[in-house]
C-alpha cells in the first residue's frame, strides 16, 4: 500500500473521557494535528490505576494483572514476574508481516487507543497516556505490517507494534518518514521508554483501533467520492445527450430512499444551465429514456450513500466506546468482556466495500458508453482523433475494467469468515482489520475509475462542442473541464496515457476538481 508521509502539525486536538469526533481522527491521522490530554483524563486515568494497584497486591488471580493471557490465562504470575509478563505479552504479540500499512492508518490507530486510556478504564497510568501522545506528536509512526489483525481481541498484532515503539523497542518512522530503531527517535524527541506495569500491556493491545481508524477515513474520503460519482455522472449525461428531467425532485420524492435525493440534487445542480442538454429538448428529440448507467446513477450512488450513513452510526457508537478486556468499571470492578469483538466495526466495511465495487461499475458503464460509436450519439468510435490510426481512450477503458473486476473481488466480505486462535480460547474472531485493508484498496479502485470517466467525459465534450472556450456545457461542466485542462491537453492524436489518468487520479484524491465545481455552484455538493 502507498505510505504517506504526514507532516506533523501545530493545531491540538484535546482528549478528555468522551469520545473524539472523526474530524479529530482525521486531524491527527491525517493532517499532523498535536493531541493533549485534559486534567479530566488524568484524574480517571490515576483513579483507575489505582483499582489496578490494588489488585495486584491480592492473592486471587486477576486476567491480565496476576495471570496469563489468552488461553494461558490458568497460570498465575508472581509479584516479581510481572514486569516481564508484560513486557513479553508485548514482544511476543508484535508479529505482523507484510508490506507496510499507510502511516495515517497507524496514526488513526495510535489516536483511538490514547482515547480509550484517557477513559480511566483501562487502568493504565496517566504517565503512559503521555508517553504515547509523546510519540504521536513527534510524528514516530511504529512501522506495522499488513498481516498480523484477525479483529478480535482487539488489533492485537498493529497495536503491540506500537507499544513495542514505547518500550523502546522496534522500528518506526519519524516525522520525515525515515525508518530509525525505536530507541533513537525516542530519545531525539526526548521521550523516554515506558517500563509496563501490571495489565499496561494488555490495555495498549486490547481494541478495535486499527479497524475504526480506517473506518473513520474510510468515510471521509467516501463523502468526496460521492460527491465526485455524481459530477462524473452528469458530464456523461451531458457528454452523452442525455436527458435531466430523470432527476426531478419531484420524481426522486417519490421513493425517499436516504441518499437518493441528495444525488439526483447533486446532478441536477451540476447541469443546471446547459446547452446541451436545452438542445435535446427543443431539437426533436426521440429518445425517450436513456441507459441505466445515466437514468439510474441517483439510486446507486443514493444507495452508497446509505450504506454510509450506516457506518457514520456505527464508527460513532465505537467511538463512544472504551474498549479493553477485562476493564474496570465506574464503580471500580475489574471485569472480563468481549467488547473487543470487531464485528459491529467490520461488517460496515464489508457493507461499504459492496457499495464502492457498484459505484464503480456503473462509472465503467457510462465510460463505455463514450467510447462505443453506435450508443455515443455522433462521437468518434473510442472518442480517438482519427480511428484506425488513434485508439483515443480504448485501453483506458480496459483499465477501468480490470479495477472494477478486482473491485468485485474486493466485495467478498472478510467478516463471514473466522479461524479459530489461542488454543480455541478465540474461537470466532471478525477479520474486521482486514476488511479495512481491502476497502481501502477499493477506495483506491474507485479513485481511479472516477479519475478515467471525468477524462473520457471531459474529452467527448471537448470533440462535442470545440473545447472550453466554445463550451456549451453546463457553467459547473464548464468549470470542471477547466479545471481538467490545466493538467491533460485537449483532444488530439494519441498520447502517452497513463500520466493523463494519474492527473487525474490526483486531482480527484485531492479533491480539487469537486471544489472548482462547488466554488462555481457557490454551495457544496451533498
């Protein structure tokens, strides 16, 4: 996967006993933000340390205090053994393999276990919470391999990683991205290794931190996309000599399916004023329904956008949560649970993986569509300058068809399956960490295909009307095809392709192109 090398920021984010928003995840994660921990967090954090203190001195055997983990959880720990218990709880649990996963994924999953230490239910000392704000905000990242996850038990395998970083041990990469041992960007940021006490081990390892932090981009980085479906979605409409009055709100009213008006809103408000379209309906036009691909595109991307308003339910209840096992509750008790399931964070990215696969093939569709002389409506076969000799954008379609096949792979949830661990002590497991891994790969997917169908449609427009300066689309059309040929030319004989759809590709991840659109619209698209 691609790593990204955020910069560390100066803006704060504040941690106290409540749950932090996903505009606070993507801070941190992604843009570099500081985190600190309230007065409030401290004072719950010493309390519950406190309950921790105590029990270890007891003679009866308490999981993750006094005793083993896992299946080993028979075996009581002496006193003079415990350091070592979580020291090698920590080591042994670091693990993974693989290539490396994203740097805003490892920071997304750092920041929610700090928001459950700052709970007080985890019994973790105040000094620990600091250590690993400590880390973040020196912008050391614990290099985390993409195996290593079954999303039970928590993201047990990246979060040792982690913890391994703290105690010093490990690899990491520091805020210019380069890979140093974890001692030696401890003591360059002037931190010091944390020596666990009694269950600190175990609380740094025991949640759903690595599936939330890519639930959590994962919506954020859907909201654009969707927005972005749907402009695709009328330039090919427009592109096409399609037809608007589908989108009637009037008509989308009568099935108010959540989602489906904002999107059929959306294209109505992209194409508002075009010329092509005022053409259709006053020059005998015949045609009285257009392809699915067009007609239908606010069902489908209205669906995705339910399935999205779903997982923002679900990542906010996870959010709210404090997860650990056992956890010590508000009245003081240390209790064994099975919060640490990922099920409830898993099947939403499964969910969401199915809508992104669609969303994309209906974008292939509409680009096929272009590139087919018999249904393009007077366009050059494969949109190319002179067919036979150019092959325009063929293979670029071909490209959207291999994604979209894989992207359907991708769509097979990893949540119906378990493998039984830990001696059948974990004996269903999530895979929820993997789920997330896949989706962000669809999300990728989906990036490209979109990327491809703004520049086929951008190019059947130009042959269509002469280029922007002639433009007979639709002013926010208009606006995006503007915005297109600042980094790919028009029309012409065939190019070098691939770096016209990576331009794309950027313009697209970045968001760019969708805010030159809203900018001319002057509000923002659903």
């Amino acid at each position: 996967m691609q790593l990204r090398n955020n910069v560390v920021g100066t803006a704060a984010v504040e941690l106290g006993v409540g749950p932090l928003s996903g505009e606070d995840i993507l801070a941190v994660a992604r843009h570099g933000a500081r985190v600190t921990l309230t007065p409030e967090a401290l004072a719950a954090m010493a309390a519950s340390c406190g309950v921790i203190e105590a029990l270890a001195a007891d003679d009866k055997p308490h999981y993750g205090v006094s005793t083993g983990f896992g299946a080993l959880a028979v075996k009581q720990i002496p006193p003079e053994q415990r350091i070592q218990l979580q020291r090698s709880l920590i080591r042994s649990h670091a693990a993974s393999s693989g290539s490396e996963v994203d740097r805003e994924v490892v920071r997304a999953l750092m920041l929610n276990r700090l928001a459950t230490l700052a709970t007080g239910r985890t019994g973790v000392r105040p000094a620990v919470a600091l250590a690993y704000a400590g880390m973040l905000n020196a912008g050391i990242t614990p290099v985390v391999g993409e195996y290593g996850s079954l999303g039970c038990s928590g993201d047990l395998a990246p979060l040792s990683h982690c913890a391994l970083a703290l105690m010093g041990e490990g690899e990491v990469r520091d805020a210019g991205g380069q890979l140093v041992p974890a001692s030696a960007a401890l003591a360059a940021a002037g931190l010091e290794p944390v020596e666990l006490q009694e269950k600190e081990g175990l609380a740094l390892i025991n949640g759903t931190d690595g599936m939330l932090g890519m639930l959590t981009l994962a919506i954020a980085d859907l909201h654009r996309l969707l927005a972005t479906a749907d402009l695709a979605a009328a330039m090919s409409v427009e592109g096409l000599l399609g037809s608007d009055s589908v989108f009637a709100a009037d008509l989308q009213a009568l099935r108010p399916q959540p989602g489906q008006s904002e999107s059929a809103a959306n294209i109505r408000s992209v194409l508002s004023g075009s010329v092509l379209i005022e053409e259709q309906k006053t020059g005998g036009f015949t045609r009285v329904q257009d392809a699915y691909s067009l007609r239908c595109a606010p069902q489908v991307h209205g669906a995705a956008r339910s399935t999205l308003l779903h997982a923002e339910a679900v990542a906010a209840a996870e959010r709210a949560s404090a997860i650990d096992n056992p956890v010590v509750t508000l009245d003081g008790r240390l209790e064994s649970n099975g919060n640490f399931h990922g099920a409830p964070v898993a099947y939403v990215l499964d969910f969401l993986a199915i809508a992104v696969a669609d969303v994309a093939s209906m974008s292939e569709r509409r680009t096929d569509r272009f590139l087919d002389r018999s249904r393009s409506h007077g366009l050059n076969a494969f949109l190319a300058h002179d067919p036979g000799v150019d092959s325009g954008h063929m293979i670029a379609q071909y490209t959207q068809a291999g994604i979209v096949s894989e992207l359907k792979r991708l769509a097979v949830p990893a949540s119906v399956d378990s493998i039984p661990s830990s001696a059948m002590q974990e004996d269903h497991v999530s895979m929820g960490w993997a789920a997330g891994l896949k989706l962000r790969r669809a999300l990728d997917g989906l990036t490209r295909v979109l990327a491809i169908e703004l520049l086929t449609s951008a190019r059947g427009l130009d042959m269509r009307d002469g280029g922007t300066a002639t433009s007979r689309s639709a002013p926010a059309v208009t606006a995006a095809r503007a915005v297109i040929r600042t980094v790919v030319p028009g029309p012409g004989p065939d190019r070098y392709l691939a770096p016209e759809i990576e331009a794309l590709r950027v313009l697209v991840e970045g968001g760019s192109l969708l805010a030159a659109v809203e900018d001319e619209l002057g509000t923002r698209l659903h």
